[in-house]
C-alpha cells in the first residue's frame, strides 16, 4: 500500500557544519534535493566550533530552501579532547538534547545509527549506511538500526554488509553531483591562473581527504616517478598534514582545502583525475562511493582509478582507466597513457561525462522518497 510522502524531514547531523570533509557536502546537497522535492526540511546539528567563517548555504552552493537549527551541547572535540570517552559522551549528549528540543514529526534522516535507534520509536527513521564495522561493533549497529524504516545504502558492497546483519529494508543510492555547478565551469586556462599553476604542465590532480585509506601515499610517489613530464596537484588536506608533505614532496602542488563550491572550477585545470584508493582499508575497498568520481565524471575529464570493487560500482573500462591498487608504477604508468593518448582519453571522459547524469543529487533524493514511501 503506498503511503502519502511525509512532507516535514529532519535532517539529524553529529557533524561540525560547514566542513571541507566530503560528508558536509552530501548533507547539504540532500537537505536542498529533499527540499526542492516540495519538503519542510530542517537540519539540526551540534553547536560546534569551526574555522569556516562561510555558512552551510554560500559554502556548498546550495538554495536557501532549509532551515538550520543547532543544538547547543558540550564541543569536547572542538576543545581538543578526541579520546574515544569524549567522543562516545558526546553524541550521547547530542542525541538526549535534540530530543528534549524536540524534532519536527515525520522523518528522521540520519548518518547515525544512534539517532536511528533514538527516533525509530516516534519518527521514520531513515539510516543511510557508509560503511559497515566488523565485529562486535558490526553486531551492535545491526542493533541499532533494526527499526528503521529505510536504510539507504551508498553502495552494493554496504548494502551486502547492511543485509548480512537482517536488515531488509534496503536501498542502493550511490552518491551524487550537482549538475548546475558543472554549466559555466571555469576553462583550464582560467583555473589555472586562479590556483597558480602553470599553463603548458599536463597535470595530474586528486580531489579530497588526505587520509591514508584514500591511498593517497601511492600517489604521492607516482608523482615523483612521473618528473618532470607530469605535474601532480593535490586539493585537500590541513595545514599541519600539508607542512610535512611540502617539505618530503617538494615537487608536488599541495594546494589545501578549498570549498566545495569551487570544485567544478578546481577540477577543470586538471588534463587527467585520479582516485588511488587502497584495497588495504575495507572501507575504500568495499563500501566507498567517493563523492569526488561523480565530478570527477562531470568534469570531462579521463579518469585514472585504482582497479577495486567499490569503484566498479559506477565507472568502468568504458569510463575510465583501472590501474593496479597501492602500486606507484602502475599509477604512473596508467597516467601516462592517457596522457600518449589523447583521443582515446577524450572518448572515455565524454562516457564519463554522459553516463554521469543519473547520478544527480535530486535524483537521489527522488529514488529515497519514492521507495520510502511505499516502505512499511
């Protein structure tokens, strides 16, 4: 029996808002999608502090069609304080005062399996599952999410992981891009004067987190091997983490984090894009759908992938160009190619590029909304 589509959602975050981390901007890009769907949405998060002055709305490039409520409870992290005790309290904290503040009945959507379990008994508690613990914490988030009434998985791999623990409300919704910021992107030549890199280098550029299971090391040293023909660009990173790279890395661009606005423009100063995630983390492995392939796609661009299951998900040979994970030469071997040959890059980028479009945010959100409301 179709029920009729809740009209009011909560967006219900544990999370520092603005971020330069990729999960910021699939929060407000699914507030807007649900939004521009005709819902009264509302996201609510933790009073945190932060060093982006932006807010949520000119930092990600989306409408103000949303509210933003926050919840005011103990910043243990923003005081420097991230033994896990500090962090468990916290949430704990979180999650008893946005219910004592009380959250609009309807939906409750979150990336929390401790918020899905909190709101299961009052609201429709939508859980949208990134990645899948193993062991005893496996177990209890099975525990967790067992009431809700939709899981939204971003990948097969999660959603295996998801089904292992007897979930069965399921949804396969990979992650997505936004179409408008990708019309009047920047020409390379005008990214390139903007990010201060040179004109006539072929350029290799990566996109997003510098942690290590992003496989992020493997290009690191592919760059070098790919001196002085190709100069590798990375987008990303903190100051601290950048320091230490700059100086063993010297010929590499470490250009920081920029905001996510910026991405199509950032993306087009680049002739090839690479994402060397590690088959040594599960998670990258299995479960990621990296935010950064869909523009990656939408930008026009040959890509160049670590050859993982995760990633096959939504690129292929037709797409993109599969190299060997975790190995430098390979990387940089897979890199030359495309850059030897052109057309054959071309060719690949536009499929890249046509095939992307299924992928938008509003069309995520229309697929949620669409099973959500036949789910029992």
């Amino acid at each position: 029996m179709i029920r009729s589509e809740p009209q009011v959602i909560s967006y219900v975050a544990i999370a520092r808002m603005p971020t330069e981390k990729a999960h910021g901007a699939s929060i407000a890009h699914m507030c807007a999608s649900f939004a521009a769907l005709g819902k009264q949405v509302e996201l609510v998060i933790p009073e945190r502090r932060n060093e982006i002055t932006e807010d949520i709305f000119s930092y990600y490039g989306v409408p103000r069609t949303f509210s933003v409520r926050t919840i005011r409870v103990p910043d243990f992290v923003g005081r420097g304080l991230t033994h896990p005790v500090f962090f468990f309290l916290q949430r704990l904290l979180f999650i008893r005062a946005a219910k004592r503040a009380g959250i609009m009945p309807g939906v409750v959507y979150t990336r929390e399996p401790e918020i899905a379990a909190a709101f299961s008994s009052t609201h429709r508690a939508v859980y949208e599952a990134h990645r899948w613990p193993r062991g005893i914490a496996g177990w209890l988030t099975g525990r967790l999410i067992r009431h809700t009434t939709l899981v939204v998985c971003n990948s097969r791999g999660t959603e295996a992981a998801v089904r292992s623990s007897g979930v069965t409300c399921t949804l396969v919704a990979p992650n997505g891009f936004d179409p408008v910021a990708f019309q009047h992107a920047e020409s390379k030549e005008q990214a390139r004067i903007r990010l201060g890199l040179p004109q006539n280098a072929k350029i290799a550029l990566y996109v997003g987190s510098l942690e290590t299971h992003k496989g992020v090391k493997t290009l690191y040293i592919a760059g070098q091997l790919l001196q002085p023909d190709v100069t590798t660009v990375v987008i990303g990173g903190d100051e601290q983490t950048l320091h230490k790279l700059k100086a063993r890395f010297p010929d590499i661009y470490f250009l920081g984090s920029r905001p996510y606005r910026e991405l199509a423009n950032n993306l087009s100063a680049a002739d090839v894009l690479i994402l060397p995630n590690t088959k040594k983390d599960e998670e990258s492995a299995r479960f990621t759908s990296p935010i950064k392939a869909f523009g990656y796609m939408a930008a026009r661009r040959p890509i160049v992938t670590s050859d993982l299951p995760s990633l096959r998900e939504v690129l292929d040979e037709e797409s993109a160009y599969f190299v060997r994970s975790d190995d430098p030469a390979a990387l940089a071997k897979g890199i030359r190619a495309v850059l030897v040959d052109a057309t054959a890059g071309d060719a690949r980028a536009t499929r890249a590029q046509e095939r992307v479009y299924g992928y938008t945010w509003a069309a995520r959100a229309m697929r949620i909304m669409q099973v959500l409301d036949t789910a029992p």
